[in-house]
C-alpha cells in the first residue's frame, strides 16, 4: 500500500511539474502586426471613413463590400459616386508602420467621366501626410502625383477597367519614392522620388468623385513591408492585432453599429464579453455577449442582444460591469430617463445604475434600478475581501466611489472632482494590494490613480493618449471605456503584465449631430508589460527598458530576473524554472565591440535575479562555458555578471543551482 501510494503521489508530482514547466517554457511567442489586407472577412473592420470634403450636408460614405466581382479572392472594397460630391480618405491606424516601410495597393477604376480621383497615403496627422494620387485628364490621359515636399507628377496614357498597384516607399531620414504598376504586365508606368519628413501613423485611401458621378473604384490587396516591430516597456501599448471585437454588420444606417462600453473576465480558461450595442437611430439599445478561446478571436452570441432596459421608463443604456460572485453572474449598467428633442434624436437626461444577474451570462434577470442618485452612470464594480466596489461617472464630471455588502444596497464613500466628464475603468492588483483607479476621455488620454483601501486615490496621471490618426484618433475619448482582462472579481494578479480592451473611438466630421458624430467604435486590445516573457525576444537598453519583438499577451512572465546591460543586447528568455537545477536558459546577442578611448569596448551583461535561497551558490555558463559563480545573499539575491563581445552572433546561456 505504501508502494502504490508512493507511486501515485510520484505520478501527480511529475505530473504538476510537467504543467509549471511547460506553462514556462510556452513557445507563445506574442503577437506580431498582420500588415496585410484583401477584405477577405467580408468588411473593413480595419478601416473607417474620415470625411475631408467641403460639403455643410450631412453626406454619408458610398463604400460597400464586393462580393460580386472583386479584384482577387472573395471581396474587394469599393466605392460608388452619387449624387453628392465625396472627398473622403478610408484611414487605418492597425498596420505597423516603422521606418523604412513600402506600402502597395491594387485598384480598379470604372468611370465615364474624369472628375474623380483616387490615391494611397501614409499619414502622420490629417495635416502632414505623404503618399501618390492619380487623377484623369480630359484629354484620356492619367496623372500621378507624389504628394511630398516635391510635389512632382508625370501622367500617361490609361485605357477604362484597368488593373493598377499604388506603391509608396518611405526610407531613410527623408526619402520616399512612388509607383504606378500594370499588374497585368508587372510593368512600373510611372516612377516617382521626392523629400518627406513624414513619420507614419496610419495608411489612407483616399477617394474623390464630383457630383452625379458614377465612378466605381475597387481596393484590393493592401500590403505592408515595415521595419521590425518593437514595444516599449513599462507603457501602455495597443496590440498589433488591432481590431478584436469590430462593429455590427453593416446595416441601412451604414456607419453607425457600434460595439463597445464592454465588461471582460477570464474564467476558467474562457474569454468573456459583455458590450455595450448601439447605432445611429438609438443611443443605446441593450447587451451583446462574446467568448474566445484565446481573447483575439471572439464569437458573438446568436441571440444578441441577452438583454435590454426596460423601454417604458428609460430611452437609452450605456456601459455595463459584469462579475460572477455566488455563483451568479451580476451586472450592473447605466439607463437613463428621456431628455428633450434636438436634432431628431433624445439627448441624455438623468443617468442611473440598474442591476441584474444570469446564472449563466446570457439569460438575464433584471431587477430595476440599485443607484437612483442623478446622475449615476457607467460604472465598474469590484469584488474584494466580501466588499463590493463601484466607480462611477457621478453627475456629469466628478467620480463617484460607493461601497457595499450585497452589490444592491450601495453607500456613497467618496467624490473626486474631474472637471470634466470622464469615463472610469478599475482593477485590484494582488502582487501591490493595490486598486488602480482609470479614468479616459476628456483631451487628457488615460489617466491612472492608486489606492490601499479604494475608497482614498492618490493622484492622477497619464499613462495613454489617442492616437494622432486612424481607428482610435478622437483627442477627445479616442482611447476610452477601458476594461482589464480581469478574473471574474475584477482582479488582476501583477500589473506588470496587464492586457486592456477598450472602446477605439473617432471622427469624421461631415455635419453629424449630437452623439452621432462619433463613428464606427470597435473593441481593440491594448496592454502595459514589464520584466522579461518566456520565449519573447527582448532587446535590453542600458537604462533598463526593455523593447519587446512581439506583443506578449498571456505569455508566462518570469517573476524575480531582470538582465541589465552596458550596451545593446538581445536576449531571449526560453524557460524560467526559479526553484529546479537549472533555473532558466536561452540565447543571447550583443553588439559587436568597438575602439573607444581606454580601448576596445566589450558589453558587460547582469543577471539580476531575487527570491532564491540565500546562501545557495549559483553560477552562469555562456556558450557551454561557466563565466561567473556567486552565492545568494541573505535577501535571497544574486547578480551574475558576463563580459561579452558580440563576435560570435547568438550564443547560449544558462543558470543553475550548484548543490553541496
């Protein structure tokens, strides 16, 4: 009996060791750009339109999907002339778009008149852009122009239906050049070099059509060649794979499904969404639900919406908080009362807090309002030690914190003026103790606050802004309704690793009135990372920051090592096993050496490394050969030093433990 017990506990224990080990040693190497797109999904989940015209109509955008006869594959973007004169560029912030960077694009053009035009930017701002455009003359000729500092053209002779390929080529400190291909043939037709300081944030198609046009331009086969793609350390970053949760389908109001306002946990391995739905005839008109195996790829539910406000009593909803405690899942969203009529749509009047519970997150129980105080409105609980904490929106432009035993009977603990109306995010991080309090929108980007007790925060200050250009571009709230990717109490275990969803909003101001100014929201990923990830390639600067190769999302952090360095270094960190022999191992690229002033220059590379047994020595082997030995201290810390000179490319490295 001792026997077959012995063996069975021996099983287990290898079993669990097989676990840690392979969850440290994950080959999830990140997530990289996908710098290609041929519309292949159906949409331009990608893209949303950016009106630069000059018309004081409310015009709405003529692209659509083809899925009749496109340039390649199953779908191709197009767009249609109308009776309206249109100048719009289709922008995109979700390609990498480091410097040197070729772009191409392919087009097809349908037109019985020559008042049209079509072209391919890369843009810093709506302001300082650079790129190619192509606009026919009346004489059936074709003109190309490098919009640059340049500003050369050269025109040729074009034939209708023609297959062409838009290339653009930012290099160097002020290069770019341009093309104008027959895909047909391969041949370049035009060849265009000009100047440009221009840094890109985003690609644009652009597209003009005069009044009564009846042009048709197909887009088709976007691809992107960049630099290599690097994140910084220690800031918050949006993820390469950009758009995780787009819009509706597409629908007679065009441009106006959004998504957003969400609630997100992981539980039990399972990816949760809750999220706000919206469009342009209703403000707010219930819940969506999504799940994902790997928190990119979401499915939505079939019967969306699992819930709406109760129409009777209130006109519109807006975000919603979701946790499971109790075994129920508990909701807690914003309705409001009607408002007054302007510009055919109900402008807000009194925002509350209602509540409701599922017993499984998709069939809801709603019970009426919990916070009734004007005004109340999108709020964010947490679940800590049997307390629940709310933040809220609080009339308008403060923050409202409120506490309570059961999640319905709420009290009031603490106001913090804002000055201005801002949305609210929170979290509890279990490595600090701490509850991170965000608030975003407001022309300040995202601002985060501290808090022991989460009732007291301490300042606030900035940690994200939006971007200058593309999907998430509204200075005003273009990165907003943040929520983490928390357990299903809304907390998070470090915050040195600590994904984020949140609402990509922006502007394409043509005239829209009221809330329906904003646009095609999406749901995006972003993220703060520090400290090394199993299997990330990670370049060590010498002033410590780390710039990681891919975006480590639910890659393994290796707790208790950091690796300093006097120049340059590339490192890349396969397995971490801090209590086996062998506590970690992997390669290692430095700088090659040069000549300076006391002679040749080496790198000197440090394996900081905490929480080890003090007293036990270890010891650091580089290429197979033992380089340093060094025994813990009393706090359990060591730093093992190499001295390298880069000569001989990627080498080896590995730490043990050395027993008595």
């Amino acid at each position: 009996k001792i026997i077959i017990i012995f063996t069975i506990v021996y099983v287990l224990l290898l079993g669990f060791l097989f676990v840690i080990t392979s969850t440290l040693s994950a080959q999830n190497t990140g997530l990289v750009p996908e710098n290609s797109d041929g519309f292949e999904k159906g949409d331009w989940r990608n893209f949303r339109p950016h009106y630069v015209g000059n018309s004081q109509e409310w015009i709405r955008p003529q692209f659509k999907i083809n899925d009749s006869n496109p340039i390649a594959g199953r779908y191709s973007l197009q767009w249609q002339g109308s009776d309206f004169e249109h100048e719009w560029i289709k922008v995109s912030n979700a390609f990498y778009l480091g410097i040197p960077v070729h772009v191409t694009m392919d087009i097809r053009v349908s037109a019985t008149d020559s008042d049209w035009s079509v072209g391919l930017l890369l843009m810093e701002t709506f302001d300082r852009y650079t790129g190619i455009r192509i606009t026919p003359e009346n004489n059936g000729r074709l003109t190309a122009s490098l919009l640059d500092l340049t500003k050369s053209n050269l025109s040729m002779d074009v034939s209708d239906e023609q297959l062409y390929r838009l290339s653009i080529l930012r290099t160097g400190p002020d290069e770019v050049s341009a093309q104008l291909i027959d895909i047909k043939t391969g041949q370049t037709l035009i060849d265009l070099e000009g100047f440009s300081s221009v840094s890109p944030e985003a690609l644009g198609i652009y597209v003009y059509t005069g009044s009564d046009s009846e042009t048709i331009i197909d887009f088709d086969n976007i691809s992107v060649d960049s630099a290599p793609y690097y994140m910084d350390s220690g800031t918050f970053v949006r993820s390469p794979k950009f758009v995780v949760l787009p819009r509706q389908p597409d629908m007679e109001q065009d441009q106006g499904n959004w998504v957003g306002a969400q609630s997100t946990m992981k539980k039990n391995g399972r990816y949760l969404m809750w999220y706000r739905l919206r469009d342009n005839r209703q403000r707010g008109r219930g819940y969506g639900f999504a799940e994902s195996t790997d928190g990119i790829h979401w499915s939505k539910f079939d019967d969306n919406p699992v819930f709406t406000y109760d129409a009777d009593k209130y006109s519109s909803s807006e975000k919603i908080s979701v946790l499971h405690v109790g075994g129920l899942y508990r909701a807690w969203y914003a309705v409001n009362v009607p408002g007054t009529e302007y510009n055919t749509h109900v402008t807000p009047g009194s925002w509350y807090t209602a509540y409701a519970t599922s017993k499984d997150g998709k069939n809801w129980e709603q019970h009426g309002l919990v916070i009734d105080d004007t005004y109340t409105k999108d709020v964010v609980a947490l679940y800590i030690d049997d307390k629940y904490y709310l933040y809220s929106i609080r009339d308008n432009d403060k923050i409202g914190i409120h506490t309570s035993d059961d999640g319905v009977e709420w009290e009031l603990k603490n106001t913090i003026p804002m000055g201005v109306h801002r949305h609210v995010a929170a979290t509890f991080v279990e490595h600090t103790g701490e509850f991170h309090l965000y608030t975003s929108g407001g022309f300040a980007g995202v601002s985060r606050a501290v808090s022991r007790d989460g009732i007291q925060f301490g300042p606030f200050q900035q940690v994200m802004e939006a971007s200058k250009v593309g999907l998430d571009d509204w200075a005003d709230a273009g990165v907003t309704y943040l929520s983490f990717l928390t357990d299903e109490y809304g907390k998070v275990k470090d915050d040195r690793e600590l994904p984020v969803y949140y609402q990509a909003r922006n502007t394409w101001n043509n005239n829209i009135p009221g809330w329906r100014y904003h646009g095609s929201e999406r749901v995006v990923l972003a993220g703060s990372y520090d400290g090394l990830f199993i299997g990330i390639n990670t370049t060590v600067l010498p002033n410590g920051q780390y710039k990681y190769h891919s975006f480590p999302f639910e890659v393994p952090r290796a707790n208790g090592i950091n690796i300093h360095a006097s120049r340059e270094v590339e490192i890349n960190l396969k397995a971490w096993q801090p209590k086996a022999e062998v506590l970690g191992e992997g390669q290692l690229k430095a700088l090659s050496p040069k000549s300076g002033h006391s002679g040749q220059v080496n790198t000197q590379v440090q394996w900081h490394i905490k929480n080890l047994e003090p007293g036990t020595r270890y010891e650091l082997e580089l290429d197979s050969r033992k380089i340093a030995e060094k025994q813990a201290d009393n706090q359990g810390t060591v730093i093992l030093t190499a001295i390298t000179n880069g000569g001989n490319g990627s080498i080896p490295f590995k730490i043990r433990r050395l027993y008595e």
